[in-house]
C-alpha cells in the first residue's frame, strides 16, 4: 500500500497507510500459516497493482448532486481508518487535496490497512470516521455494548463494476447453455437458501423473516423450463460461507438467515504447492463453465467462456441487466456499496468537522473525485440526498 505525506501546511492532510506484510514467517510456522501470509502478500500485491490505474472514464452525470458549501470553516485533526482500497488507489489522496481547498484548516490522517479490522478503531476511539463494508455481526454486537448505540452509516460510493477488490458487483452467472433470461431476487432466495425460522437485521433476529421448505427450489423445472431441463438438479456454486462476500450475499438475498442450500458448492482461495495463488471467483467461474445445470453467485471481472450473466428483478418489478449504468443508477438490485461510519453517542451532537467531511464526500465535488479515480462508481443525486437526511 502507498504511503503519502502532504508537505505543506497548505495542502492540510497527511496520508497513511499500512505497510505490506512480510512474507516470511516464523521459523516454526506451520504450513497453512505460511500459505495464508503467503496468499496474503500475493494479494496486496495485485491491489496495489489494480490501484494505480483507473479503469473508468469520466460517464456519469453529476450536474444534479449538491455542491458542498462549508457551513463554517474548522481546524484540527480528522482521523480516518479502514479500507486500504483508497490508499492502494488514489481516491484518498483527491479526496484530502479536494476537501483541503474548502477547508484548509481540516488536517486528515488515514489509516487503512482493511476494512477487517476497522469497528475496532470506533470502538476503541482512535477513529474520527471509518471507511468500511457493513460490519458483520460481532463487529456491530461489540460496538452496540460497548457504545450503546449505532454506528451512523453514511455510503459514500458505490461498488465497482469489474474491478476486483473495490466491492465489485455480485452477478447471478450460469451456464451458457442455460435457457434462462433472468430471475427475481425471491427465486434467488428459493435457489441459494433454504427454509428459515427468522433472519438478522443487524443484531436483530427477525421472525417475520421465516419461510418454509415449499419455497425452496432445486430444480430447473420450478423456473419454468422444459423438457431436458425440466427434472434436472440446480447445482449451486458460490464464495465460502465464512468470507464476507458470502455474508453481504446472504443478507441482500436469504434475508440474514445464514441458512444455504445444502449441496452449495462453496470454494476459498488458496495457495497452491506450487506456489499460485488459486481466486474463489475464477474457481467458481471455471467450474460453472463446465457444468451445464451450474448456478452461482460471483463477483463480476469480466466476461469468461461459457458463462453467461441472468438479469435479476426485485419486488415485483422489471427485470435489470447487469451493466456499469444498472449498477451505478442503483436500479440492478445486487449492487454494494462502501460506507464510512462514525460515532455520536446519545444526547451528543456529530463533530462538526466529521459532519463537514461527509457533506462533501456525498458533494459534488467529492463525487468528482470517485470519478476520477476511476473504479468504485459515483452515488446518484437520490443517494445523495438520503444521505444528507441521516447527518443530524
């Protein structure tokens, strides 16, 4: 990861990131801790490689977003952790330089090594804001207890289309042999999960959320297709169910319940002996291609020989093709988004500098520079405004 430093007063930021880790392990590591430090590097690697591109040229209409205006111009410290993929792009450099033109007494600090342990920093109170994927259950258990409260989430981009890593987009993918067109977000329920007593919200545990067995589906004729097809199995394929790719699926589609179709063929990625590193995607992507009755959830890179995308329909409405204007515009129902989080404890107001801060991600201004950095993807003017509702 890229380490910054802003020279002058007048830039007002400093950018940090953390070093990569060392390959080398203790002498009397085992084997699978070497692979895992070794797979870790390799990755790190590939990011910092991705970063230095953008992938994206300027498409989006940003005309209707707010332009940010100061409500009153601050000084001191903005402390920022998480995500390392704005250090490992530029996208947190154009941001600090952006905002400083606006507030030139607003100094920034990043540090991001990953979003894995970013709650920690909000629950420990050494992080003004961070940038980060939704927390998982233990993230946000230990922050309710420990601050009695909710974390306020503001999304300050969209995922990414294609590029690995900046939360690219989930696609259904089949074979290409598959006669299907599309499938709703309730069929994707029915295919990937299985019946539920409840599902999370959060820390919630939702009863409404429940659904029987007579909605689950696994064969190709429950989707209306015939003859060959009709009484063939679905073969579902999918990210190990312990990666947060798994669990931000689940949550978008089997409502929380962490209940999967019990013959998912889920993959992981790993080291092999020979020293290649082996991605869940490209093995769920492979394995798909080779079997005509496959299905899966994956995160897009690109399109690969005999795949093909399903467009996907959610609430009764249309169905969405998978594209970079879909996703963007919000309308392709499994799209993600990256959010920064902070604290305002009950009774207390939001720091004013924190507040300032997020005004301008979700600005205009700020948007530009997502552009411009060229992988995660803008917000609409509606997602603006919503998030401009939640800043107290």
């Amino acid at each position: 990861m890229r380490i910054i430093a802003q020279s002058t007063l007048a830039a007002a930021a400093v950018l940090l990131a953390a070093p990569l880790p060392p390959v080398r392990a203790a002498d009397d590591a085992s084997p699978d801790t070497i692979n895992a430090l070794k797979a870790q590097a390799d990755h790190f690697r590939i990011v910092r490689e991705r970063g230095e591109k953008a992938y994206y040229q300027p498409r989006f209409d940003l005309s209707a977003l707010p332009h940010y205006q100061p409500e009153k111009l601050l000084t001191g410290w903005l402390k920022i952790h998480g995500n390392n993929y704005i250090a490992d792009g530029l996208l947190g450099e154009y941001w600090a330089k952006a905002f400083a033109k606006f507030q030139p007494g607003i100094r920034i600090s990043y540090y991001l090594p990953t979003s894995a342990g970013s709650f920690g920093a909000l629950d420990y109170n050494q992080a003004d804001l961070i940038f980060s994927h939704r927390p998982g259950f233990y993230d946000l258990l230990a922050y309710e207890r420990m601050k009695n409260c909710d974390p306020v989430e503001i999304a300050a981009v969209t995922g990414s289309f294609d590029v690995g890593g900046w939360e690219n987009s989930f696609t259904i993918i089949v074979n290409d042999q598959n006669p299907l067109k599309g499938l709703t977000m309730e069929q994707l329920d029915g295919i990937f999960g299985a019946e539920r007593e409840g599902g999370w919200v959060g820390t919630n545990w939702r009863p409404d959320l429940a659904r029987g067995p007579e909605k689950n589906i696994r064969t190709w004729g429950q989707l209306g297709l015939t003859g060959e097809w009709a009484d063939q199995p679905i073969h579902v394929y999918g990210f190990a169910i312990r990666y947060n790719t798994a669990t931000a699926f689940c949550d978008l589609v089997l409502k929380g319940s962490d209940k999967w179709n019990e013959t998912i063929k889920a993959y992981g990625n790993y080291m092999a002996p020979d020293g290649k590193r082996h991605i869940e995607a490209d093995q769920i992507t492979d394995a798909i291609g080779r079997d005509k009755y496959a299905i899966g959830f994956n995160r897009y890179r690109g399109e690969r020989p005999h795949i093909k995308r399903l467009a996907i329909g959610a609430g009764g409405g249309p169905l969405v093709e998978h594209t970079i204007d879909n996703v963007q515009n919000g309308s392709y129902p499994l799209r993600t988004q990256v959010y920064f989080y902070t604290t305002v404890l009950p009774g207390q107001k939001m720091d004013p500098m924190v507040r300032e801060f997020l005004r301008f991600i979700v600005s205009q201004e700020g948007q530009a520079e997502v552009q411009r950095d060229g992988k995660y993807l803008p917000l609409t003017a509606k997602m603006a405004k919503e998030q401009l509702e939640k800043l107290p």
